[in-house]
C-alpha cells in the first residue's frame, strides 16, 4: 500500500485516527503524529545541540540489519561510549523525523519530574491532591506523587489493549486517539480521571500499570510549575539535554498533554537521553539529570513489588523493579530501560557504555515474539560492545 501518498491519497490508504495504530498505517503515521492529532511543540536550542561523532562500528551494518529482518523496526541508533557506533531508518523514517515513543513518554516524565523534585519544584513525597484537589472524591484520594511514579496507585483500571468496549477505549477517546462514535460527547484527560472513583488495592501496594496514572503525574506538573507540559519539559530536559530537534506532544480536545503515551522525538534524541544516563546524568561537566534521582532508579525500586505485579509474567525469570517510570534489570551488572507498545525503547548500560534508542511499528501493542527479538538483537549488541573494550 502506498499509504499517504498522492493527492488526495486513495481512500484505503489514508491514515486517520481509526486506523493510525495498525499497520500498514501505523508504519507512516508513527513519524507523522502531528498530521493525524493535535499536538505541542517541545522546543530544542539550536545553539546548544549535544554533537554526536561517528565511532567504530562494533558489528557491521550487515549484521545487524540481518538481525533486524524479522522485527517492524523503523529506527535504530547505537551508542558506545558516546559515538554513533550505528544508525539505520526504515520504511520512510529519516534522521529528522520525531517518532511517537508510546510508553517511552512516561519514562520521559520520570526524569523531568527529578529535575523539578531537585529544583524544589515538585514534593515526590506529597499527595496527589495536594496538587490536584479536584480528584478528592475518586480512587487517587490518599496516593502520593512517588506511589504514581512507581505505579502503585490502587486504582481501578485495566490496561488491555486489544478490547473494543470499556474504560481504556473511552480514555483514548478523552486523549484525542481514537475517533467519537456517532452521538458522543467529547471528553478530555482531565475529565476522565473523574470517573477513576473505584480502588482495585491500597496505594502503594502492587506494580499496577495504569497509564491515566501517568497523565494525572502531568497535569500534577504543570500545576506544581505554573507551566504548560511541553513548555516545562523543554526548559528542563530537552533543551539542557542538547537535543537536537523540536519534540512534540499529543494533547487533548483543551490541550492536555498525552504524557502517558504521547511524547514523540528523533532516534538521536532519544539515544541522548539513553547517553545521559549512561554517564550519570551529565553533560560537557553540567548536571541535567540529578545523580541522587539516578541512583535512586537504580536502586531505590520494590523487587516484591514488581513481583506482585501486572508484568512478571512478561519477563519470566528475570529480577526487576520499576521505579520512576522506568524499568531496571537486575543482572550482573544493571541494565535500565524504557517501553513502549508497537516496539519503542530505550537502553541504557552503564557498564557497556551503550545507550540505544529502538523504535518500531508493530501490529500488536503487545505480543511475545517480538520483544524476544528485540532482546535478542540487544544482547549481540552487549555482547560486541564487551569484546570491543
């Protein structure tokens, strides 16, 4: 199919909000967002771009596009020790282009909400609706902003993403990603967090994966700064990151930022931030990324926590905790990551000095093969960084 091409395109092959998430669509459509739903621009500084050089490859470019054949993947960028030791874009994606990161986003928050915690910006430790007073009377009632970073808020909602009816279709209603059906109203994330009245646990109990969580820890953001989303992420972490293009964010009927899902950025900018971590949250002898609020990622999440929780059965037999919206491995040495349905990543090893940035357009939002894969590609990536030294 030759999806968005011609004008107009032929009617099958149009990307719209009812198809954009499946493919063949979703392989245009998730490097053109912005032309399928509203959003807001996350400005860059040009004046201060974080230059990536060129480095040794660590496997040939053969190898690894031969290990990525049997994967959707559109994008991916490698660095060991702070070069581009590969860069490769598929099905029409180019170096320019900001990818939509899904889940990745909320891990994006995690590390802004860091900054802004080590700024005095924000009180990790306080009540949701010490910021939010509006949802007194529903499920959030006695959780704190930490509890939501760590996805241990008890709240009722299931996060299934192949049903057709229920909560989560009308939450993608409310965030501008799914089309009205014929007669309804429109809502918005801020209205449909009113309707998350029913606990499914105490707070800070199990991992519970629950994405409105994660757009409720936005609108907590901008209250706490007096900032809209986009605005706040750019004045703290993307400009002082050195990214080097304008990011943008999906946003509701009245501007709400998607930050559960809707963050979208070029591979070399996501790969910076993966770098940032890898070197402790500094750049060119500035702190961006606090090294205590790294830390505690690396150390600071519930082991028993994740085990109790909603996808241990994902990762069988591999220790984990997930802990300011990002996921930590625990292995010989540690590995922390960022997720995201249809195939989006961040990697990040310290002890490799790797940092990649994969970003895909799978079918499924989830299914077991294709992380296998990207595992798989993954650890022949460790594996050469190690024999390179």
């Amino acid at each position: 199919m030759a999806v968005m091409q011609g004008f107009p395109p032929a009617e099958t092959d149009r990307a719209t909000l009812a198809n954009w998430r499946t493919r063949p669509y979703s392989a245009w459509a998730f490097h053109h967002v912005r032309e399928v739903i509203p959003t807001a621009p996350i400005p860059h500084d040009p004046s201060a771009i974080w230059a990536l050089e060129q480095g040794a490859p660590i496997l040939p470019d053969e190898e690894i596009n031969a290990l990525l054949a049997d994967t959707k993947n559109d994008a991916l960028v490698i660095l060991h020790k702070g070069k581009i030791v590969h860069e490769s874009y598929r099905h029409g994606m180019t170096a320019q282009d900001p990818h939509i990161l899904m889940s990745v986003s909320k891990s994006m928050l995690g590390l802004l909400s860091g900054i802004l915690a080590d700024k005095g910006l924000l009180d990790v430790d306080a009540l949701l609706t010490h910021y939010v007073p509006e949802l007194a009377g529903t499920a959030y009632a006695g959780a704190t902003v930490r509890q939501a970073l760590d996805m241990r808020v008890g709240v009722d909602f299931v996060e299934d993403y192949f049903v057709t009816s229920g909560p989560i279709i009308e939450y993608r209603k409310a965030a501008n990603w799914n089309p009205l059906g014929a007669g309804e109203d429109a809502m918005d994330l801020r209205s449909f967090q009113s309707l998350l009245t029913e606990p499914d646990g105490p707070h800070g109990g199990r991992f519970h994966y629950a994405s409105p969580v994660t757009d409720l820890l936005g609108w907590v953001i901008e209250r706490a700064t007096g900032k809209r989303y986009a605005d706040v992420m750019a004045q703290h972490l993307w400009q002082p990151l050195g990214a080097e293009t304008a990011g943008y964010i999906t946003v509701d009927r009245i501007g709400g930022a998607r930050t559960a899902g809707g963050m979208c950025v070029t591979a070399r900018d996501l790969a910076r931030v993966a770098q940032l971590i890898v070197q402790n949250g500094a750049r060119d002898g500035a702190q961006v990324l606090p090294a205590a609020w790294l830390d505690d990622i690396w150390n600071g999440g519930d082991t028993e926590a994740w085990d109790q929780g909603d996808f241990a059965d994902k990762f069988p037999g591999i220790t984990m905790h997930y802990r300011s919206k990002c996921y930590v491995r625990h292995e010989a040495t540690k590995l922390m990551h960022g997720l995201g349905i249809h195939g989006q990543y961040f990697f990040a090893d310290p002890a490799r000095q790797l940092a990649i940035a994969w970003m895909s357009s799978e079918h499924d939002p989830i299914n077991e093969e294709a992380p296998r894969r990207v595992m798989g590609v993954l650890e022949r990536v460790r594996q050469a960084a190690e024999a390179a030294g």
